[in-house]
C-alpha cells in the first residue's frame, strides 16, 4: 500500500511575523502528525509572537530562530537545512517575506535558507500561505512578487478572504493548515503511479426536493467517497469528486463538483466520465424522488398529503451506455449498501450495473456503512473471486479499492 505522500519527508516550516503566526503551531503538529521531520525556521518578528520552544514541543525537532544565526554552526546552518529539505513551506508568509524571496534578499535564517535552496529542475519544493493585511496583499509591489514567485515554480496557497486584525473583511487571511497540510500532501503524491490517470469519485447522499424546505435522503456522510478520493490523489491520480450535500472539505488536490439531486448528479457523472480512466461509485443515490417539486411550502392545513414517487435514472446504466460509444471510463467500481443477502445482492448488481468490481458493505452493522469512521467490506470481482477484508478505517479500505483500481489500469505492469 502507498505511504502517506508527507511520511518521512523533511519540512522545514518557515513562520513569519503575522498574527496567523500561532496557527503555524498547528499546522507544524499536523505535519508532525503526518509522519514528516519537521524543522521551524522562525524570523525575529515571528519569535515576538510565538516561541521556538512551541514548535519544538510539538514536532520532536530543534527549532531555529535568527539567534541560532550566530551560534558555533552559523556558517553552514542554513546550507545543512536546505540541503536536506525536500520542501520549505513558509505559513504565514508577510508582503516583506515575499519580497526578499522574490528579489533574492538574503538577512535572516529563513531567507538565507530559501535561497541556499537553489533554482532549477531538483530544487525542493517551495510552498507559500501568505498572510497579511488587504491593502497589503493587493498592492502592485505584493502582486508583482507573487507572479515572480510563481513564475519560478513557488506554489501558493490562499490567502483567503476573511476577517483580518485589522478589522476589514476581505482577501489576506492565512490558509487554515488542513487545507495548506492538504495541498502539501498533493504536491508530494504527484509521482504516484495513477499519474496521468482521470479517477471519478462520487460521494455523499443525495436530495431530492418535496418542497422548498423539505427532501427525500439518506444517512450517508460522504466519508467512504472522500477517503477513496484522497486515496486516488496519494496514487496520484488527477480526481473529479462529485459529491452531494455533505459537511466535509474537499480533499487539497481534488476538483469538486458539488450537486444535490440525482439527476444532477448524473449530468456530473456523465460529463466527467468522457475523460475518465476509472470511477467509483461510493455516492448513496436517492432510487426514488417526488414525482412533483412543490414550488410553495405545503401546508398542513389539509392533512398529510400523497407523495407519489418517481424512479430516479441508474447513473451506473447510463454511465454504460455512454461507455459503449466513448471507451470511457475504462474501470467502473461500484459499491452495494445491503442489509440482508449481502453477497448475492452486491453480485447481481455487479452483474446488472456492468461494474470491474463491487465493493459490498452491511449497512446494517454498527461499525461498517453510513456515516461511521470504520467499514467492513467484501470485494467481488467479475471473474467470481471475493476477498473479504477486516473491519478498517475508511482510509483504509479506499486505499485497498484504490490498489485494485491501479492493477486494473496497469494490467501489463503488474503482470
Ligand atoms: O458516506 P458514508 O457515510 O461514509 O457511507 C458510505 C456508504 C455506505 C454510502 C458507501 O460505502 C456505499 O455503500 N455507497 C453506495 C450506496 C448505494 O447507493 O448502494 P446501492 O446498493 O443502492 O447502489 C449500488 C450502486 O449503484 C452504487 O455504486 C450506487 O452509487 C449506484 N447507483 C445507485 C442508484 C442509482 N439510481 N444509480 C446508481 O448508479
């Protein structure tokens, strides 16, 4: 199984003299976390806000800050951190930070150690998440940086719009680390062997209107479908998510298409589809919606009223049809949420639904199916072979869905 993209890598974090500088402290536990050596580099106004000891705690690592410039290593402190680094990520960045990164200016630990990096085709990666005031960051000097920054291959992450210390409401508030931990998670899963490959996900329920204020769902949370999106994402694959109305973030990497009704969510399905290698069906799609969307909230006044039901299309039979004319996509996972006959149902949609494999679960179990962190599933593939794997996390059982998927479009490479 693929390791987490961050495990083992050397970041160093550099933190600068902003606000946001605090929540670096999190985003260093989260990289921690993740299985990365993390090394914080801290600029002298950083250390005004928060203290190297802080970083220190919560990574295991030294931390440095401009005092260490003048101790017994100074000479070759910033070269030894460069040199091992496969990333300098600098969360929060200030407008003078992006400066001196831009025009090569070079007078504290964290710019000596950005430009100890080099430039070229092996340089480690460089990861920005600025963070300063509106005016600041929409200034042409601030701009003009940037665009210089990414021209050279500096990755950006945010900043996002937002409240600000200063009061105003607008572009300049720093990224929030799970969303910088998830783009720094992509960058390194990009050498993956999915790489090149177009995986469609599908997630989460759907909806389906009554009335303005009403809808006909289901108990899924979208956790399976997300996890098996960042699975495809750690492989490296290119990933659409079309996910229903769920309250989890996007995997950092992912396009997402956000639909709420079947319907909906089958014009998605079939759009992605045409440029798709592979797509997982894991989206709990409503069999049935009201026949008639009432425009107006209904009253009670009338006693309860009939609501007579519509089949909603079977996307997986559309998605076939349209695959006999496109070729696309080449791989088709399903899953099956059974209660009762698991296997024999799970393989008669299988059979039904023109699926590579499906992926069955006892929705009925209290550890496995909707909205739990864990899943018990049986795989069953065309040619009649079933693997009936242990209950595990989500995450866990996306990237066993996720090494099948990669056999099936590699067929000659794992032969
Ligand atoms: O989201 P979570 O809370 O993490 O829960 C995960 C899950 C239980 C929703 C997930 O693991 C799962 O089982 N998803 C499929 C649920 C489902 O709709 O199963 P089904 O047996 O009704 O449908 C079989 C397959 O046909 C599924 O791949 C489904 O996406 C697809 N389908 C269903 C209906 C329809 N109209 N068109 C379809 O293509």
């Amino acid at each position: 199984m693929h390791p987490h993209p961050i495990q083992k890598k050397n970041i160093i974090l550099g933190v600068t003299g902003s606000i946001a500088a605090y929540k670096a402290a999190d985003l260093a536990s989260k990289l921690a976390q993740s299985g990365a050596i993390v090394n914080v580099v801290l600029t002298e106004a950083a250390a005004k806000f928060i203290a190297p000891l802080t970083f220190q705690s919560v990574t295991g690592e030294p931390a440095y800050s401009d005092a260490d410039l003048w101790g017994a290593d100074a000479h070759v402190l910033h070269i030894g951190l460069a040199r091992k680094a496969d990333a300098l990520l600098i969360a929060p960045a200030t407008a003078n930070t992006l400066a001196k990164l831009a025009h090569g200016g070079a007078d504290d630990l964290l710019s000596l150690t950005a430009l100890a990096l080099g430039t070229g085709a092996d340089t480690p990666l460089l990861m920005i998440a600025p963070a300063m005031d509106a005016g600041m960051y929409t200034h042409a000097a601030t701009q003009e940086n940037v665009e210089i920054l990414k021209r050279r291959g500096v990755v950006f992450v945010g900043p996002e719009a937002g409240h600000l210390a200063s009061g105003l409401v607008a572009k300049g508030r720093m990224s929030e680390p799970a969303d910088i931990l998830g783009q720094l998670r992509y960058q390194f899963s990009r050498r993956g062997p999915l790489l090149g490959k177009h995986i469609v996900v599908t997630a989460g329920p759907t909806q389906e209107i009554i009335d303005p204020v009403r809808y006909l769902s289901n108990r899924s949370t979208g956790k399976q479908g997300y996890a098996l999106a960042q699975a495809a994402l750690d492989a490296g694959a290119d990933v659409t998510l079309i996910s229903g109305p769920v309250h989890l973030s996007p995997p950092g990497g992912a396009t997402c298409v956000h639909v709420r009704t079947a319907l909906e969510m089958e014009k998605a399905i079939l759009s992605a589809c045409q440029t798709a290698d592979a797509l997982i069906m894991a989206a709990a799609v409503a069999d049935f919606r009201p026949a008639q969307a009432a425009d107006q909230k209904i009253k009670k006044l009338g006693g309860a009223p009939a609501l007579p039901l519509s089949a909603n299309p079977d996307i997986l039979a559309a998605v076939n049809q349209q695959r006999a004319t496109t070729q696309k996509p080449n791989v088709v996972v399903g899953f099956a949420a059974e209660t009762q006959s698991i296997i024999a149902n799970a393989e008669d949609k299988m059979r039904r639904k023109g699926m590579n494999f499906i992926v069955a679960n006892d929705v009925s179990a209290h550890d496995a199916g909707f909205a739990v962190e864990t899943n018990r599933v049986t795989l069953l593939h065309t040619a009649g072979r079933k693997e009936e794997l242990p209950l595990m996390s989500k995450a866990e059982i996306a990237a066993e869905v996720i090494e099948r998927v990669i056999t099936l479009l590699n067929p000659q490479e794992n032969a």
